[in-house]
C-alpha cells in the first residue's frame, strides 16, 4: 500500500491548537470514526470551498472589468460620434433600444485576454 505520512502537532498552550484538538477530539467522537478520517474529510471539503469561492471572487471580478470596460467605450463612442461628422451617402441606423449595440474591437480585444 502506497502512503503518504503527516505529522501534526497541536501545542496546548495555543489557543488556536487547543481549540483544532478538542474539535477534531469532539467529531471523532460524534462520528465514532478516527480523528484521521475527519481531518482529510475536512482538509478535503475546505479546499473545495476555498476552489469554489476563489473561482465566484475571480468570475465577479471579469464580469466588473468587463462592464467597466464596455461603459468606458461606450462612453468614448458617445464622444466620437457626436464630434465625428458621418458622410450624408452613408446611411447609418442608431439600434435602437431593444437591440444590440455592437462591441468596440477596444472591448474584444480586451476580453481576448482572458
């Protein structure tokens, strides 16, 4: 059988040591397992949560520089159009509110990135 050992040391005279101890002690109990199987049980279920929770904080942070980006160019194009004059030959429609606005290539480009 292939192992891997791990030694853990828990100081009673630390609080935080103290208080891992009795709550490993307390769930082995309860369980009427070893204190072995709950600690990989819970190294395993908190780093899962952190993965999860780390991956939610990353998501929620490409979606607010995305919206970022896109109202800066946005803001931009509002600033071009109304300083930039169009040729009368060329007929261009404003979307209209229930449409789609096209993405700026500032805004592709940006999200090619990631």
């Amino acid at each position: 059988m292939d192992e891997k050992r791990l030694s853990i040391r828990f100081r009673m005279d630390n609080e935080l040591d103290r208080k891992a101890w009795e709550n490993l002690q307390r769930m082995a109990m309860k369980e009427k397992t070893s204190k072995n199987t709950i600690a990989l049980r819970l190294i395993c279920e908190g780093a899962e949560k952190n993965e999860f929770c780390s991956l939610d904080a990353i998501a929620e942070k490409i979606a607010e520089l995305i919206a970022g980006k896109i109202s800066v160019s946005a803001n931009n194009r509002e600033t071009i159009d109304t300083t930039t004059k169009v040729p009368e030959d060329e007929n261009i429609q404003e979307p209209q509110n229930s449409e789609l606005r096209p993405i700026s290539e500032e805004v592709l480009s940006f999200l090619d990135g990631f």
